[in-house]
C-alpha cells in the first residue's frame, strides 16, 4: 500500500509543526536574550545585545563555563572509553550474564535524575567525599555512559562478527583485533557517542544539582535564577548555551561530511 | 558461547559495571537505608525506625506522588496519540525528512531542559511572546495559561516527546510492510489494519515508549516547578523539599524509595518484555 | 587414501548444556584431499569447522595435524585457514590490505607483503589494479576471489570453506565451483569444504562425508554415495530414490509386499531370515509393457508428470504409494496421465540397505 498523496502531505505539514513545537521556546529566549529591558515584556521594544556584553565581561559566567566545560569534557572521555567495551560486552561478545548486563545498563536511564542526584549526595556523604564538580562527573557518568554504551552497541550490531573471528583465524590476537579491526569499525559509533556524551554532559541540570556542591554548572545556575530571583542574563546565557551546542554539533556534521567527500576522491583516482 | 568470548565478555563489561556498581547500586542502598532511620539525621550509625514511612500518609505526601503518576499518565496517553502519526512516517513515509527529523528532534534533546521549559514560560506569559503580540496587534489580552495542572502535562508532553517518537518509530519500523499488505488483501480496512496488525507487531516500541515517558515524567521536578508554579506538587519536589529545605534525609530517603519501587518495578517489567537484540538490530 | 591423514580427529565430542552437538567424531583427512562435508541444517556440520578452525573448544577428542595435536590451540596460532560463508573480507581496508592481513600481523616487510599480494591477484585471476579497490566496489565474484587470495596469503596448511557460495546466484556459483577446484589443483592445498548443497559437493569433492545429527552417516567418493548409500537418510539425501521393502524367508526366497519378484533373484546382501530397503534411483526405472523381462516389476497408475529441464520426471501412483521415474528428454514415456503401467528395473541397478522399513 502507498500512502495517498494527500495523507503524505498532511504527514509532512505535521512534522514541521512538532519541530516548530520543539524550537518556539527557544525562539522566546532568543528574542528575550536581545531585549534592552530589565523586565521582559513582549512585543520587544528596543533590541540591545548588552546583556551579551555583560555575560562576557562577568567573572561568575567565566566561571559556570569553565565548570560546565570541564565536567562535560571529562564526562566525554571517560564515557568514550567504557562505551567502547561496554559495547562489545552488550552486542558483541556472547557470556554468560550478557543479558543481566544489558538489562543493568537500562535502568539508570529509566531513573529520575533528581532522584539519583540525592542518592550520590547521600553516598558521597557516607564515604566522606565533599561533593565539588568532580562528583558531578561521576553522577552524570552513571546516566550517560549506559546511553554512549548503547549508541556504541548499534554500531557494534551492524557489523559482522566473523570480521573479528577471521582476523583471529588469521593468527590475531585480541589486542590486534580490538586495534585493527574493532575499534575503526567502531569509529562512527564512538565519534557519535562522544558528541552525545559532551552535549548531555553540557545541558544537564538534575544531575548536577546536588553533587556539585560549592561549584555551579551554568544550567545549575539558570534554573537556580530561573525559580528565585529572574537575572537579565538568564535568556542570554541560555542562548549563549544553545549556540555552543549547535556550533558543536555542526562542526561534528562538518568534519564527518570532509571526510566523506577526501575519501571519495580518493577512491575517485582509481 | 566459548571460552574465550566468555573472557572477553566479563573484562570488556567490567570498566561499567563498576561504574555502575560504586555510583548507582551502592547509592541506592544507602537512600534505601536512610528511609529507615529516625528524622533527621545525617549518618546511618542510628537505630532504624521506620518513622519515615509513616510521614507518607500523616503527612499527605501521598497526595503528590498520585498528581505526579496521575499527570505522568495523562502526558504519556497524550505523547502516545501524538506521535503514532509521526512516528508511522518517519518509520514508513518520510525519505530523507526522517532523517532531519531525527537530528531536530535529537538536537532539542541538547538544550538543558529547564532552559526549554523558560522559554515556554516567556512563550505563554502574560505579557509573553503570544500574550504580548496579540495584545499589541488587537489589543485584547488573555491570562496566561501558566501555573496550573493542564501546563504542567504540557510541559511533560514537551520535554519527553523525544522518549516516546523514537521508541515508536523504531517499533513500527520492525512491522514488515507485506504484513500489511496482506491484511488490507484480505479486505481489512485502515483501522482493522492498525489494531490488529500494527498495533499488536509494534508493540515492544510502544511498550518502551511508553514506560520511559511515563517513568521520567513520574520522577519530573522541572516542570511543576517552572511552568506550574505551585499549582501542585510533584512527589520529586517534595523529596527535594525534604533533602534542602527539611533537612530530613530519612524522609527524602522514604519518599525516593517509594518513587524507586514503583518506577522501578516498572523498568524492571518492562525491559524483561523487550529482547534488546532484535530491536537493536543483532545480525545472525 | 591410504597416505597418513593430514588432518586427524579421534573422538570428538561437543556439547553445548544438555546438548551434544558432536558425538564422538573420528577422521583422517589427506594431504592434498578435496574433502566435503554436507548435511541438512543442525546436523552439527558448522560446530564441526568451529572446531576444527579453532573458534570453538572441543569438550571431548583430540584434533591432530601432522605430529601436533592442536585441539588446545586458539585459532589465531593455528596454521590453518577459513573462507567464511559472509567471506568476512574487512570493509574499512582496501582489496590490497585485506590480502595482507595475515602477513602484517606476521610482522613481514612491506614489499614483501605487496609481492606476495599481487603474485596471489595473478594466482586468482584479478587484474592487479584491484590492489587500491574498495571492498565495497567489488562485485560478488571478485569479492569471492579475494576471500581466497587473503585466505592463501600466509599459505596455510589447510583451507577451510565454511558455504562461501551459499549466498551467490546460481550461474555465478557454477562458474565458482569450478574456480574452486581448478584452484585446488594448481595449488595442491587440502581443502575441507562445507556445504548442503549435494550438488556443490559432488562437482568439486575427492571425498564427501555424509553427516547427521553430529555423526557422519557415510564417508565415500562421490560415486559411491550416490550409488551405495548405507542408509535411507543416505539415499533420500542424495536426490530423488524409490525405497522397497523386501524380505529374504528362510529359504532365500525374496518377498515384496510391493514388487513382483522374479523366481531366482538373489540379492548378495541380503541374508535369509533379514529383511531391508531396496534402492532404485528414479533413472533405472523402464516401462515393462513393451516387453522385456525384469527381476522387479511393479504396476500403477500415471500421476503426473514434470519438466526437469534435460529429464522429465514422472510419478506413479502405485498401492502403496508414489514412485518416481526420470527420463531423458528423448526418451519420454509414451502413457498419459491416468493410464495404467507396469514398471520393471534389475537387480543390477539397485542398492540394498539393511535397514527395515
């Protein structure tokens, strides 16, 4: 059955409305980051981009940035690593509590995060550790590495597993192997789970709401200012945060689409 | 299952399990002992006595965790009619618009969800970016809708759109399209088509779809907070009231366990009920 | 045959939980052979290759090759070699880094590498430019031909084919069987080769074993196979069979309770007092109406009849159920459907099996 062409188009009318739907927020914030006045009020009357200004000049949003930089990039890395065996444990090789394993991944990410927060503030606490932004990396580890683990372990279903058993049969050993023929099989799937974990990482707010103790994230931040006291500089900064995730994730689209296209070429010389 | 995958497998799960182990498993024991020690205190050397537990019901605690299973209901009946339609085509109609889709959608998923929910705020105040240019164009106002039960669900619906569309999809892309075909042969119409083919065949998508909505909207705290003001209480306020504010760890502690047991009974449930290798796409 | 095996398994057993995969394997494969395994699926003839390559343990048995008992030895230590039935080629490395896989994990020089790559694309009749290909730009065939030339790359001591050609097309499998085999022979490589395919197995093999649920039912030459199966899975495996019921009595008398049996007939297998199954492939059987005489004749009714290509094949409908007879194209039968015939073959052209009905 093919779908008439008047049901394909009213489809498509309606997936641009739900994106439409997810970005009008940020339109609001957009246009509330450039308004002149203390007190936000729409229609904007005079457009101003001194609260830009201001955001770069304070030492207390240099601060949140460079929290906020150092726990995502930290977080990026270390869940790159353990995706990338984790993976492998999940979809590629076959043990005994595989299943139990996939099984234990999934839950932290159907936990609410509040929840968690409070649990590894009270953790931390029993075993005497003062919450910095440091613990703040281990408790958004425990929600986004599961979630790089399972981007890693599509990319690991996709590919055949008799690669690995060939290079084997072909006198490798499993530190080749792994070198060799798993990890640049992995590569797109690692790439994309880094870019999930940084940007996650970056946006997090829950999680970091009580394992950072003394330190602020800039979401932390936000939503502080956000249910007390309004700051001018809560719509700037959120789009100053938006805008570091877009130019990211297009620089990531960027260099997957110059690598596709050098490749080409070369395989265009043939 | 040889030796050597069973090495291999064991060493490759542990750098995760043991993250998972020293910062999620242990935690949790620790909240699941604070519920039992007397109020107040912050070291788990005190005898236990459950006192916690029965603030539940004296206190009306109770109260807020049913609005926040009855709202996460709500929004996760509403998330799954609103994307079945979209899910199905991304899944079966759309080509490339799938894909821009996905990276749309995703992408929203990177903004701080409470950033999200601001712009809402500044969407649908008095004076907001609706409000504010209706009145300026007609000069008739409204008040905002903000700051009651039905934004709330909104904002729920908002923010975990993306946990039920891509579990739906993925669920409808696994119904073989001659399945359908067949039935509409055999002189099924549309909808005989959807309950008894689609529906029944997509049912592990719907399945995750819906009780990852449902269990992360049931633990949600920025909504009520943000869009809904205090028009009422979700049961992750209160455990966050208990742990700042109250200074009562053991009545946090009680509250998030009985939050964890029903949620994670249902996680538990539901990830028995799926096989994660076919929906992930296992090759032989 | 009678060289000492290259290749020698002495009770290989395997079994996964409660169940036993192999039971108890015993084999001599020679230096230099063209040995096929077939069996339906599940017959334990890929856990066989698994063992044999080194991806799976055996829980029983020895494996031998030469003097050196290997059945302990990971696969990536053993001198063997397996073209998979996915072929396994790697994506992400060219024609020519896949052909020098196994030399790069064995440390050898580059040029080195490059000469054996290019001696091995002559060796298998790819044009040496292929050396910068992607594995994504080869056709099937090509890639077919990569998978052996990576798989001879470090000359192994055996090949090993896991269905490589399962999944081509049938003119280009035709092409590639015979490859196969003229490879074989210009290499002198013992290759171990398995497959269901019967066919596969007859056009290329010096030996085929038949095996069944994790036990070979028969190890022969293909001729043998076909023409003096030792079992009824035997017989019903390789192609179209009619199977008879028969009985020797206590005199050596031959009794049928569906053939006619001509006074006299002896069969050397079958002992007085036994009884079995009488094979008769379907090509043996002639119309007896027109005269001549035969030691078995039966009658029964046209039922259909089926274009098979070259050979027409024919059922009858007899009372104890259908029999099936082929005919060359030139020699089909002169009976419609719904007619009467007497059939006959000799005892010349069939097969006893001692095993009751």
């Amino acid at each position: 059955m093919s779908t008439s062409r008047s049901t394909r188009i009213v489809l498509y009318v309606y997936g641009v409305i739900v994106i439409a739907f997810l970005y009008l927020p940020l339109v609001s914030v957009g246009f509330a980051s450039v308004s002149q006045a203390r007190y936000l009020s729409f229609p904007i009357k005079r457009y101003s981009t001194k609260w830009y200004g201001e955001a770069m000049a304070s030492s207390t949003v240099s601060e949140l940035l460079t929290t906020s930089l150092s726990v995502a990039v930290l977080v990026t890395v270390i869940s790159v690593v353990v995706a990338f065996f984790g993976a492998l444990a999940f979809a590629r090789y076959h043990w005994r509590f595989r299943t139990t394993f996939q099984k234990l991944i999934l839950l932290p990410i159907f936990f609410p995060q509040t929840v968690l927060g409070l649990a590894l503030l009270m953790w931390f606490n029993s075993l005497g550790i003062i919450p910095t932004w440091k613990t703040a990396v281990v408790a958004h580890l425990v929600w986004i590495a599961p979630i790089a683990t399972l981007i890693v372990a599509i990319r690991a279903y996709s590919f055949d597993p008799a690669l690995e058993e060939a290079a084997r049969d072909m006198g490798a050993n499993t530190v080749t192997i792994l070198r060799e023929i798993t990890l640049p099989l992995l590569m797109p799937g690692l790439v994309s789970a880094g870019l999930f974990a940084f940007l996650l990482s970056w946006g997090n707010f829950p999680l970091s709401l009580f394992t950072t103790g003394a330190d602020s994230t800039l979401p932390e931040w936000l939503y502080a200012k956000m249910v007390s006291g309004y700051s001018p500089l809560v719509p700037t900064l959120g789009v100053m945060s938006v805008v570091g995730s877009f130019v990211l994730i297009l620089a990531a689209f960027a260099v997957a689409w110059l690598v596709r296209v050098n490749r080409d070429a070369r395989v265009a010389q043939d | 299952m040889n030796r050597l995958d069973g090495k291999l497998g064991f060493l490759s799960a542990l750098p995760l399990a043991l993250v998972l182990l020293l910062s999620f498993l242990a935690p949790l024991v620790v909240v699941a002992l604070f519920s039992i020690m007397p109020p107040k205190v912050f070291s788990l050397a005190n005898m236990p006595d459950f006192s916690a537990y029965s603030l539940f019901f004296s206190q009306g605690y109770y109260k807020s965790l049913l609005w926040s299973l009855g709202m996460a209901l709500c929004a996760t009946v509403i998330l799954v009619v609103l994307c079945w339609p979209l899910a199905y085509a991304m899944a079966k109609v759309f080509g490339r618009f799938s894909l821009i889709l996905t990276v749309a959608v995703v992408m929203s998923l990177f903004v701080s969800e409470n950033i999200r929910l601001f712009g809402w705020v500044l969407t649908l105040m008095k004076g907001g970016l609706i409000e504010g240019h209706l009145r300026s164009w007609t000069g008739v106002g409204f008040e905002g809708p903000l700051y009651s039960v039905p934004i709330i669900i909104f904002g729920l619906v908002y923010v975990y759109l993306p946990f039920m569309l891509f579990p739906l999809a993925q669920g409808i892309s696994m119904v073989p399209d001659d399945t359908r075909q067949a039935a509409y042969d055999l002189g099924a119409s549309r909808w005989q088509v959807l309950w008894q083919i689609e529906v029944p065949l997509a049912a592990p998508g719907i399945v995750v779809g819906s009780l990852l909505s449902f269990v992360l909207a049931a633990g949600a705290l920025a909504e009520s907070k943000i869009l809904g003001g205090q028009a009422v209480i979700a049961i992750a306020d209160d455990v966050e009231t208990a742990f700042t504010f109250g200074q009562n760890w053991p009545l946090g502690s009680a509250l998030s366990m009985i939050l964890i047991v029903i949620i994670g009974g249902l996680a538990l449930f539901g990830v028995s009920k799926v096989d994660l290798d076919a929906i992930m796409g296992r090759k032989r | 045959m009678d060289s000492p095996g290259l290749l020698r398994l002495r009770g290989v057993v395997k079994r996964f939980g409660n169940f036993t995969a192999l039971k108890g394997i015993d084999l001599d494969i020679a230096e230099g052979e063209f040995f096929t395994i077939v069996g339906p699926s599940g017959s334990g003839k890929s856990t066989m290759i698994r063992l044999l390559v080194g991806m799976d343990e055996v829980t029983e048995g020895e494996i031998w090759l030469r003097d050196k008992r290997i059945d302990q030895t990971p696969a990536n230590l053993r001198p063997t070699c397996m073209v998979f039935q996915s072929l396994a080629l790697f994506p992400h490395m060219t024609v020519g880094q896949n052909i020098e896989f196994p030399m790069k994990i064995r440390k050898e020089a580059p040029a080195k590498r490059r000469a054996r790559a290019e001696e091995l694309l002559d060796l298998l009749r790819l044009p040496r430019r292929y050396y910068d290909k992607r594995i994504s730009q080869c056709s099937g065939g090509e890639r077919q031909r990569v998978a052996l030339a990576r798989a001879l790359a470090f000359d192994p001591e055996i090949l090993f084919f896991d269905e490589p050609l399962s999944a081509l097309d049938y003119r280009l499998r035709k092409t590639l069987e015979k490859e196969l085999k003229d490879l074989h022979t210009r290499t002198g490589k013992t290759f171990v080769y398995i497959t269901h395919s019967l066919e596969e197995a007859m056009v290329m093999s010096d030996r085929i074993a038949i095996m069944k649920d994790g036990q070979f039912e028969q190890i022969a030459v293909a001729d043998q196979i076909y023409s003096a199966p030792v079992s009824r899975f035997v017989a019903e495996f390789m192609g179209e069979v009619n199977l008879f019921p028969l009985r020797a009595g206590a005199d050596g008398r031959i009794e049928s309770p569906t053939l006619s049996v001509r006074p006299g007939v002896a069969l050397s297998d079958l002992a007085p007092g036994h009884d079995g199954l009488l094979m008769v492939r379907p090509e043996y059987l002639r119309l007896a109406d027109s005269g001549g005489s035969f030691d078995f004749t039966l009658s029964g009714v046209v039922h259909g009849e089926y274009a098979l290509g070259s050979r027409i094949q024919y059922e009858i409908k007899t009372e104890n159920g259908m029999v099936t007879v082929e005919k060359l194209r030139e020699e089909r039968l002169s009976a419609a459907e719904g007619q009467k015939v007497t059939l006959g073959f000799n005892a010349a052209n069939t097969h006893f099996i001692g095993e009751a009905a």
